[in-house]
C-alpha cells in the first residue's frame, strides 16, 4: 500500500494506492495521522480510491475513523470491487461515497456541435454524448443534470442524462435520444423546411416563456448570472464599456419566466414531432428579452467558426432567427414586433462579449477579435443602444 498526500488549502486529499489489507492498516493509520495532524485548518478530507484495489475490515476502520472525525469526509473513484464491499457493509450508508465513472471514448464519433462548454457528439444511433471542456468541475456537471430536471418538471420537453462518464480526463453527459437530430442539422439539410422548423422553435421558446419559476426553486436568477459574467470580463474591456454592459443589464425589466439562455439551434434536438433541449448549464429565470437576445447573440452575432459551432450556414441562422421572432410575437401589431427585434438586438450586446467569462483560456486573438468588434459594432451607436433599451419598461 502506498499513500499520497496533498492540501489544497484545507482540503486534504489522501490518495490510496494498492490493497488495504490486516498487513498495511497500521502503517497506514500511522502515515495519515501524521499527515492530518500536520494541516491546520483542515475544513475537508477526501480519499481518492480510483487505486485502491481491495479493502479489508481493517481498512474499513480506518475510513470509519475519518467519517467521524471529520464532517467534510468522501471516499470517491470508488472502483466496482470495492464498492460492492462498502456496499455489502452498510458504508455507503454512513459516509459519502462516489463511485467510479465509467470510461467511454468519443474517437471516430460524429460532432453534433461545439460551444463554449463543451462538445456533443453521437454516440451511436440511439445515444449522444456532451464532454464538457477541461476544468469543468463535477459540481457543475451535476448542476446541468439538476437545472435539466427542474425544467422537465415544470413541463419543458427536456432531455434527462441517465450517467455522468469520464471521455479521458474530462466529464461527459450521456443522453438517450432515438432517431434524433439537432434543428440546425435539419436545416442545413432540409432548408426548404426552414419556415416549419422556425415555428417549431418559435414555440419552444413560448413553452418555455409560459412557465413561471416558483420561488423555491432552484433555478438560479439570470439577471444576476448576467451581471456577474458582465463584471467577470472588466480585465478585457475599458471600465466606460463594462458600465455600457451594466446600464443595458440594469434596463431590462425583472421576470419569473423559464429562461434557456443559450437556445441555439443546435441546442435542441427534434425527435419526431417534438424538440427536446439538451443543453442546460445556463438556465435561469427572469425576462423573455434575455433569452432571445442570447439567440440573437448566437444565430446573428456570433464570432467564430459559424458553422462548426452553430451547424448551418450564417445565412440559414439569420434567416432560421428573423422569421422565428416573427411567429414568436404572431398577432401582434407590425410596429411592436419591429420594435421588439430592435429591443432584443440591443440586449444581445450584452452575450456578444459576457461569453468570454465562460472559461479564462481563451486566445488573446479571440479577445482581440471581440475588442475590436464592441469598438465597431456598440461604440458608435451607443445613443441608439440607450434609446432602445430605455423603451424595455414598456414590454410585460
């Protein structure tokens, strides 16, 4: 049996490698003592035992020892042998245990889409994978599962993922859809269809803009995700531009509604009649005008490989997008909906440059390209942006 030992400020991992076995548990016992004694504060321990390949009642009292001397106390990368014998036991009972994820491989898979949390790609005929990128935590993997479930729950057709996996080092989501396909890949192929398609999307975003989030909900304010993804980027942008971005957030009216916020096309998949979100790491709640703006950001805006990310050409996006907004305000007067596609363009400045606080990896050139964008696309028409937004108050 061998043992490492880290502190990450406070949180102690002790990595157990080998058999924990009457032979070693002594010693063992000895060496973490040692170890836990020399930290202070120590707030957490968790034993990482993705090599731990056999666990003795020795071994047991030693992991029974820790759960009671320490509050913040897991056992994860529990492999299947091991386990079964925390399991058999009661162990799984007394303390956390997290078990192995099982290892896929996306090699020779089809990519349905690319964004800035992570890729998703088609498993097989009936299964479709989403990796998220390097650095996304496992709280935040779970976090998708839990905002997926608050949705589907509160009646949004919503695809539920049945396992979190490993694809090598990084977290990946694995969804069942049957005979499925992304909307822009319907698109793309079938663009004759796109005035059926654009209504379909149309009326998810109503279905989802229908529901209202209780106020126990879990489902987190995007008004205040906005404003923090908005302060998160001051290190690239003037302080004159970020209070530009606040004054834009701080106009839109407060709501209670269902929000997406990342409703791309390639965000949802069609499965027979009907279109199912699969990805729901941004959902929140508040103004119907956030989350159109964030399609408008996507499908209009979007800076990059447009096709590799969005899966149709710009040209079908605009168009998928101009005549979505014109089913979604259907029966409304000719002025209003022309004011309301003003209103969402204004509030989609906002997510045009707030996407670089998804990850803090991306190139300077990509920070650069956005620069240079907000000077050509928001600077010069700020009086426009400001008269715009100032009409918000008046959309309920």
């Amino acid at each position: 049996m061998t043992l490492q030992f880290t502190n990450n400020e406070g949180h102690a991992i002790i990595t157990l490698c080998g058999r924990l076995d009457t032979s070693s548990a002594m010693q063992t016992q000895a060496e973490i003592n040692q170890f836990l004694s020399a930290q202070s504060p120590v707030l957490s321990v968790t034993v990482n035992a993705a090599e731990l390949e056999y666990v003795s009642s020795s071994g047991l009292r030693i992991l029974l020892s820790l759960t009671k001397q320490y509050k913040d106390f897991k056992l994860v990368e529990v492999n299947a042998d091991v386990y079964d014998v925390l399991n058999m036991t009661g162990f799984v009972k007394i303390m956390c245990v997290e078990r192995a994820l099982r290892q896929m491989s996306v090699e020779g898979c089809e990519i349905l889409g690319v964004g800035g949390v992570g890729t998703v790609y088609r498993y097989n005929d009936d299964t479709i994978i989403k990796v998220f990128r390097d650095g996304t935590t496992i709280d935040e993997v779970r976090t998708e599962i839990t905002m997926s479930k608050e949705a589907f729950v509160m009646g949004m057709p919503t695809a539920i993922s049945f396992d979190i996996v490993k694809v090598g080092a990084q977290y990946g989501l694995v969804y069942e859809l049957l005979h499925a396909d992304t909307l822009s890949s319907l698109i793309m192929h079938h663009s004759e269809r796109i005035h059926e398609y654009a209504r379909m999307y149309a009326n998810l975003f109503r279905q989802l803009h229908a529901i209202q989030v209780p106020a126990d909900s879990c489902v987190p304010d995007a008004l205040e995700h906005e404003r923090k993804q908005v302060l998160h980027i001051r290190r690239y942008f003037s302080q004159e531009n970020i209070d530009l971005l606040l004054q834009i957030l701080d106009a839109v009216p407060a709501g209670n509604r269902l929000l997406h916020l990342d409703l791309q096309a390639k965000n949802a998949m069609v499965q027979g009649d009907e279109l199912m979100l699969i990805d729901m790491g941004e959902v929140g709640y508040g103004h119907p005008v956030l989350d159109l703006a964030h399609a408008y950001s996507s499908l209009i805006l979007f800076v990059g490989d447009y096709e590799a990310v969005i899966g149709m050409p710009r040209e079908l996006g605009k168009q998928l997008f101009d005549l979505a907004i014109d089913y979604y305000f259907e029966g409304q007067p000719a002025d209003i909906i022309a004011l309301r596609k003003q209103q969402i363009a204004a509030v989609a400045n906002i997510r045009n440059y707030s996407w670089l606080a998804l990850s803090d990896s991306f190139t300077e050139a990509v920070i650069q390209q956005c620069q240079q964008l907000f000077n050509e696309r928001v600077i010069p028409h700020r009086d426009h942006i400001l008269n715009v937004i100032s009409t918000l108050k008046e959309w309920c």
